[in-house]
C-alpha cells in the first residue's frame, strides 16, 4: 500500500494550508503599516531618492504632482531636471538632460511628457494652476532642438 502521505488530497491540503498561512501573512502585514504605497507629500523624499541614485545631483527647487505619485526637483545650477515617480511601495528616477524630452504636451496644468525610450515612454504629471506655468516652462528648456525648431518654423510661416 502507498503512504498516506503521497495521496493527492494530502498533497492538495497541504498546499491549501499553506497559500492560507501565506496569504494570511501577506494581510497581517499590510494592516501593520508594511508595503504601504508611496505618496509624496512634499519634494523632501523626491529630492532625498535623486540625491542617492543621480552621481552629483543637488536637488534644488521641485514640485509635486497634484496625486502626490510624481515629482519634478530642479537641480541646482538648472543643469538638469530629476522626475521621481512612485510605484507602489517604490520610487522610479530618472534624470533628463536638455533634449531628452522627445515631446511635451500641455493641457492646461497636466503635461504629457514623451520620452524616446521604450522603458518610460509617456509620463504625465498633474499640477496646481499656481505653478503649471513656471515648470511648464522649465518642461521646454529640456525638449528635444529638432521638435522645438520644428515648431518655431511653423509658427513663422503661420505669422
């Protein structure tokens, strides 16, 4: 006769037992503060994470997106621009130096930001109406020349 312990039902409760202990450890933590998702509440975390991952980067003057999961820090000196997103319990950075933007978008205080990269395509960033204009200006010192002498071109003729 086989073992008791080869059968099929042994074999499938104990692994029923063992996705109920797991998923019950996985609830336990989350109502205990562990993997809460990220949300930036002021520029102070944004700056902190492109300070560690950015070799040189100084954070100087930022914003944060209006749903607290992006920012944009300025670095000191306007050199380049850091964007810090949050994904769930992480933070995402990226540097952007002049050009890099392939394409920018405003639709009043949001701006689509497009990016000549397969990894970070498309970001939009939300912001208040008081500062949509200033960054938004910063947005364009980072747009690619073609793109921005493309569009010169066509507002000359247009004129």
């Amino acid at each position: 006769m086989g073992r008791m312990d080869d059968s099929p039902l042994a074999i499938l409760a104990v692994l029923a037992v063992s996705a109920l202990a797991v998923s019950g450890l996985i609830v336990l933590n989350r109502l205990i503060g562990g993997w809460q998702d990220i949300r930036f509440d002021d520029t102070a975390l944004p700056s902190q994470r492109l300070e560690e991952d950015v070799v040189g980067f100084r954070a100087g003057e930022g914003v944060v997106s209006a749903s607290g999961l992006a920012a944009l820090v300025m670095e000191q000196g306007e050199e380049r621009l850091g964007l810090v997103l949050a994904r769930a319990n992480r933070c995402v950075t990226r540097v952007i130096r002049p050009g890099e933007i392939d394409r920018l978008e405003a639709d009043g205080p949001r701006f689509h930001i497009h990016f000549n990269d397969f990894t970070l395509p498309r970001v939009t960033i939300d912001l208040d109406d008081a500062s949509a204009q200033g960054w938004g200006e910063r947005l364009r010192r980072f747009v690619r020349q073609s793109e921005a002498q493309t569009r010169g071109e066509g507002h000359a003729r247009a004129s």
